[in-house]
C-alpha cells in the first residue's frame, strides 16, 4: 500500500511537472505579439503581457505607474489591421448568416452585426407612446443622472419617464425579467432565425443587461469585459469604437478586480495611431463581439432607445479553462487576458471567503460603476489628468468628492 502510495505521489508529481512546462511555454508562445516588426517591440509586447495578469493581482495600475514596459502607440505600422467586421442582413441565407455567427463565437475574432435583425416583429419597442403603455411602469430602477457616470438615483420607471432625457437606465439586470413581453417577443424574433440561432444565443443562460433612455447625452468610455456579447439594438442607435485585444499593452489596462479592464484613454480620440473600427447599430439592429475586445459607445439619436444584451455564463466557465489551458485558445490575443481574469477570479474568490472584499451584488450595473468610478477617476488623473468617463458634463473633470453639494442632493422633478 504504501509502495503504491508513493508511485502515485511520483506520477502526480510528473503530470504537475509536465504540466507546468506545458503552459509556460505555450502561455510565453501566446505573449508575444502578432507582428515582429522590431526587437523593442517584440521585447517590450511579450514582456508586458507575460507579466500582467499576476502584476495586476497586487497593482492594479501596474500599465500606467511604469511597472510594465510602456509601449508607444506611434511606433505601431499604419499597416496594423483594423479590428475585423462583418455585416450581414436579412438577404443572406439563413445557414450562412449561422455559419458566420458561429465561427466569430468560437473564434472570437470578429464583430458581426446582423442588420435590421428584428424588424418586423419588435418595431413597436422603438415608438415612446408604445414604450410607455407597455413597460413595467411600477419597476424600480438604479439610472444614471446629470449626465454622469458616478452620479445616480433610484426611483419607479413612473416617475422617471418623464425626465428620461435627463436619466440614463444602464447595465440593468432585471429591466427583462421585469418586462416579459419583451423578453418573450425577442425569444421569438430569434427563434424565427432557425433553431441553431436560437441555440446559439443563450438568452436563458446569460447575464443579460438592459439600456433605456431617451436621446444622446450619456455615453460611456473605453472598457472591456471577459464575456462576449450578443446585443440587440430595439431602439435609437449607438455607435462603438472597437479595438483588438492583441493592443492591450497599448491601451494600458487598469483594473480593481482583474475582470473588467478600464483603459489609460477614457476615450480614444479619431487621431489614434492604435487601430479601431466604429460600428453603428441602428433599430433592429443584432450586433455580436467578442470577449475582451475594448469598446467605448455614444448614443447618437433624440428618441427613445432600448438595448438589450446578453453575456453567457459559459464564457465564464472557458475564461476559466483558457486560462489554465492556454493551448484551448482559438485567438493569440486573449492569453494574458484569460490568465488574468483566472487568477484574478481566485484571488477575488479568496478575498470573498475571508471578507477583504464586498461581492456588489445588484440589481444594475450603475451601482458597480459608481463605486468603480469613483476612485477610478481619482486615480487616472494622477497618470493622465483630465481623466473622466464625463466627457459631456458641465463638471467632467471633477472628482466624486468636488461635486457640488445641489448636485449630490438633486431630486427629479415630479
């Protein structure tokens, strides 16, 4: 028995071994970058990204306080490739239309936008006098005021309808629980592309988060997040400035939880050398994009707009096993990014047990993001002064703490 015992410890031992040089080298292989143009940039790209996901466990700034090589985005070729973008519409075969959807899921390596995706079958969501007889008017929700994005309120969707241009409900998780006519009338409009569609998008086994507002004020800056995202334009329009992951050393990630990354750009400016596409969803719009592709958005209509998205749960489970298994990955890009987000998910799991961390747990990601902002910004602006997520307020480069006190205590009017 005992002789049995120690064959079984020498065994593990050398699985252990062998896996650990395993993903040492495929991990290093993945950090380096996708264009060896220069030694400096091969040097500075694969140093920055083999040592981020565990410098950011102890130093969320590392990308921006000169721990990590600071890469200089001039020094990037003009002929770097744009993030990829496929539109297709309601002419394009059904089977095709899947097969495209399908293969920028698994790949995670493009957007995809499906125009006019719901028309014809959920165009009333896009008409305010039908919005306002249809919506849960009794449901309370968390909705970004002043044109902030640290400043809220929470009141009934009764209440606030009649100032939604001056209120922004965003990241809601429950407006579509709240409103199952609108869920049952999506479930439908998907169905209506074929069962592999409707098995593809997991509307039932996802985060879902849901946008409503009226007109253009709010917008929201340069983010990522480790899920993809299937997102359903119902109303107004938006338009998303999108960036690869392989240029994270140059967007310079910061991060309070390992999971979701802000940028050292609250917004990338047009004349950014670092590649972007800007993509325009319009009513009935159904946009697809990938896991930790960075992305900031502006609202560009007066009208009502609905937004709804879905984030499934298994992009959790495979960040997870990317992350350990860095061979599983279909995209180069995402390996520092699926290494962060596993460890920084069990050192966050660790935290939760011994109670160094509060888990918000909400009903709307507004809550989160005031929290996050907050100190966010106070941070950013010793790196990058200026710094703010409120470009288009009257106080934008103010501090949570700086806002005027009339402002801290505004109430709606009835």
């Amino acid at each position: 028995m005992a002789k049995e015992e120690s064959n079984y410890k020498t065994y593990a031992k050398k699985a252990l071994k062998l896996y650990a040089i395993a993903w040492f080298v495929v991990y290093t292989i993945g950090c380096t970058p996708h264009r060896w143009t220069s030694k400096e940039r091969v040097v500075k790209e694969t140093i920055w990204r083999f040592l981020y996901p565990f410098a950011v466990q102890i130093m969320p700034y590392a990308s921006v306080n000169g721990f990590l090589p600071t890469l200089d985005p001039h020094k990037l070729l003009p002929i770097e490739p744009k993030p990829a973008y496929i539109e297709i519409d309601n002419s394009v075969p059904l089977e095709r239309a899947y097969e495209t959807l399908y293969n920028a899921y698994v790949n995670q390596d493009a957007i995809v936008v499906w125009k006019n995706f719901t028309a014809g079958s959920l165009d009333g969501w896009s008409d305010e006098k039908y919005v306002e007889e249809h919506v849960n008017m009794d449901a309370e929700y968390t909705f970004a005021r002043n044109f902030s994005n640290f400043l809220t309120t929470t009141l009934p969707l009764e209440k606030a309808w009649h100032d939604l241009e001056n209120l922004y409900l965003g990241f809601s998780y429950d407006f579509l629980n709240d409103n199952p006519e609108l869920y049952a009338g999506l479930k439908k409009a998907v169905s209506a592309k074929g069962e592999k569609l409707s098995n593809l998008i997991p509307y039932d086994w996802s985060f879902h988060h849901a946008f409503l507002y009226k007109g253009k004020k709010y917008s929201t800056g340069m983010h990522q997040a480790p899920a993809s995202d299937w997102f359903f334009q119902l109303g107004n329009a938006k338009t998303w400035r999108f960036i690869h992951p392989r240029y994270t050393p140059y967007i310079r990630p910061v991060t309070s939880d390992s999971i979701s990354l802000n940028s050292y750009y609250d917004y990338l400016p047009d004349d950014s050398p670092i590649p972007y596409i800007d993509v325009t969803t319009e009513t009935g719009d159904m946009m697809f994009f990938p896991c930790h592709w960075w992305h900031q958005v502006t609202n560009l209509e007066d009208g009502v707009g609905i937004g709804i998205g879905f984030r499934p749960i298994d992009d959790a489970i495979i960040a997870f096993k990317q992350g350990f298994f860095p061979w599983t990955l279909n995209n180069k890009a995402l390996t520092p990014h699926r290494s962060g987000f596993a460890i920084g998910g069990i050192r966050r799991a660790v935290d939760a047990v011994v109670g160094t961390i509060n888990t918000l747990s909400t009903g709307s990601g507004l809550d989160q993001r005031k929290t996050v902002l907050c100190n966010l910004t106070r941070n950013m602006q010793k790196y990058n002064p200026g710094w703010t997520w409120n470009k288009r307020t009257g106080f934008a480069s103010l501090l949570c703490e700086d806002v005027p006190q009339h402002l801290k205590e505004w109430e709606t009017e009835l």
